[in-house]
C-alpha cells in the first residue's frame, strides 16, 4: 500500500496515535485473527488516560521510524487484537522483513506486544542492538525494560496531560494498563537540545539528490563516516530522506543509509 506518512506525523488537525484496544467483541481475547472492524489497531484522535509517562528515545530518527511502523500496522487489517496470541504479529513481521505493510497473513497483537515488536523491529532496521532484544512487554515491565534499552521516561505534566509536546514514536505508558504509540509531532514542540544538527553518512557511497526522492536529480556521492550540517527538514517519503548542506547548497540524502547524529 501507498502512505501518505507526512499526513498524519505532521497532521495539523487531528493528533494521531497508534492505538491497539480490544477485538471485534470489544473483548481481551477469543476473536478472530486479523482487525475486523478496522478499530482493532487504528490512527485515533490522541485521547485522555491517566498516562503514567513518556518513553522518548533520545533519537529523533529513531522515533520516526517507530512511528511509521505504527502507522503501517494500524492500517493493514491483517494485524488484530487478541492477548492470547499476542506473539503471532511479531512472527509475521519477522517474515514481512520488519514492514507492517507486508504482512499479509492475519495475525494478533496486544497493545504491549504491539508496541514492543515495532520497537524490536526498528532495532534490525537500523542496527541498534538492545531495540532488536526487546521482549515483548507488559504493561508492568515495559518502563524497565524501554529504558535499559535507552528510552528516556518523561513524567513532567505536560507529557502527561496533552498531545502538545510529544514527538513522533513517543510511547505512552499506562503502567499496568496500557500503552500506545504517539504519531503526530506536537504543536508546541521546540528543537530537543539532545538532537545534534549533523547527519553521517552510514552507506558506503550515497547519492545527494535535489529532492526527497530517488526520482529527483543527482547533486553529487558522499562517502560512509562522513557528517553534515543538517537542514532541519525530514520527509517521510519511502524509508524517510533528511535535508543537509552540501557543497554551498543543500540536497536530501536517504534515511535508509543516513543518520542523524
């Protein structure tokens, strides 16, 4: 399926989050395979718990990436709900190559189990080790367990109260309860001092293109440990292209072999 990311990451009416409830029967367990209403993992309206904190990876580019795995699952119907299988969406994203969209074999999540395997799954995408041995969590470990990894847990009121001030792939926590992924960047965001301006090159050689897009024209290669300033635009088009100042210009370089540092 074709997404539209930047729809919803930087939506400006509704605030999304990727939000994995009950099945079919508005039950825990016992329904069938697959979302059947479409409600099962859905983009809803960002709404009110009493959300016990945020889990922030202190990587930008990391929570992106969380948050367009949320996106894929939320809107493919062959991921439902159903606690009692709670492992089989996991297996089928393992299968998929860690793309939600790919998955084509009805299976099951909960919202832990949800939110742990797109995490898992970012961790192979981008070689991040201690995302890819995640557990599947609970309600009642995922904090522990998120900030081993290195998640930063945020419990300051406005995280708590309001979608204002949550970045894209933050996870809000309900412990003992429930958990779900933030999608939409929020309005009152300002620059987070622990994101840096540069952008190294992780591919051996990269193409600079004039846009964000392998269908835009060739600026010029840049070369695997080299870094630039980077030019504060990220889009979101196939695995996400980021802007930077190259040679007295700027050009867009993929995500996919690019990070930002």
């Amino acid at each position: 399926m074709t997404i539209n990311y930047d729809k919803y990451i930087y939506s400006k009416g509704i605030h999304y989050i990727s939000n994995s409830g009950k099945d079919e029967n508005n039950r825990y367990r016992g329904g069938k395979a697959g979302d059947q209403t479409g409600h099962e993992w859905e983009l809803k309206k960002w709404y009110s718990r009493p959300w016990s904190g945020i889990l922030r990876y202190p990587e930008s580019t990391v929570g992106l990436y969380i948050a367009k795995l949320g996106i894929e699952a939320a809107l493919n119907d062959k991921v439902g709900y159903d606690q009692s299988q709670r492992g089989t969406y996991w297996a089928q994203l393992v299968k998929a190559n860690y793309n939600p969209s790919a998955i084509n074999v009805a299976c099951e999540d909960d919202c832990t189990a949800g939110v742990s395997a797109n995490v898992k799954a970012v961790g192979h995408i981008l070689g991040l080790p201690k995302l890819e041995n995640l557990p599947l969590c609970s309600s009642r470990n995922m904090r522990g367990e998120f900030t081993k990894a290195g998640f930063r847990w945020l419990t300051e009121t406005r995280y708590r109260t309001s979608p204002n001030y949550l970045l894209p792939g933050d996870i809000l926590l309900y412990i003992n309860h429930h958990a779900a992924t933030n999608i939409t960047q929020g309005k009152d965001i300002t620059p987070d001092p622990l994101d840096n301006n540069r952008i190294q090159i992780t591919g051996r050689t990269v193409w600079v293109r004039e846009g964000p897009g392998t269908l835009y024209a060739q600026l010029g290669l840049v070369h695997k440990g080299e870094a630039y300033p980077y030019a504060g635009e990220f889009s979101s088009n196939g695995n996400g292209w980021y802007k930077i100042e190259y040679a007295g210009t700027q050009g867009w370089v993929s995500a996919k072999y690019s990070l930002l540092i």
